[in-house]
C-alpha cells in the first residue's frame, strides 16, 4: 500500500506531538524534584509523582484503544468533550485576564 503524503506527514506529526507529551511529562518530573524535597517525608511528592505515572499510562491505553480513540476524537471534534482545564490559580494576575484559544482541527 503506498502512503500519501498528506498520510505520511499526520503521522509524523502524531509521533513528534506524542514525543512532545513525553517530554513534558519528564520535565513536570523534573520541576517537581527541584521544587519537591524527595525526603521520606514528603507525601507530595510521592502523590505528584503517582499523578504523572497515571497521567502517561492513561495516554497510552487511551491511544492503544483505536475504537475508544476514534470515538473520543469524533466527540472532541464535537465539542462534546470539555477540554479546558482550569489552572488559573497557578497564574499571577496578569496572565489570568488572556484567554487560552484551542483549535482542534
């Protein structure tokens, strides 16, 4: 079966988005370390680190579960499925007036 282009380049860009949720979720490790003191005290850290490990395996059943997948994404398209997550506590003021557009195309 030959690939399109068009084909070939969504599935370069899947891999380099999925690449990039790894990333992020090593680095959110890496923030929480520094940020954390890993003593056998700190509970938080424990709790932020089970957290990030549900988080990815979540994503990974999510994306290995091709009919639930499609399903999801058809009702994402529709705009059945909230997206936003509210985080603005973590924001200083001056970032909680911008507003955060997601297009999902």
């Amino acid at each position: 079966m030959i690939e399109s282009n068009f084909t070939r380049k969504l599935k370069e860009k899947a891999e380099f988005n999925f690449e990039m949720i790894k990333e992020s979720i090593k680095g959110l490790y890496e923030v929480m370390g520094l940020a954390i003191p890993q003593d056998e005290d700190s509970i938080y850290y424990d709790i932020g680190c089970e957290n990030l490990s549900a988080l990815y395996k979540n994503l990974l059943e999510l994306l290995t579960n091709d009919y639930g997948a499609r399903d999801f994404v058809k009702r994402l398209k529709n705009k059945q499925i909230d997206v936003e997550i509210p985080l603005i506590d973590f924001f200083d003021e001056e970032e909680e007036t911008e507003e955060t557009n997601y297009s999902i195309n």
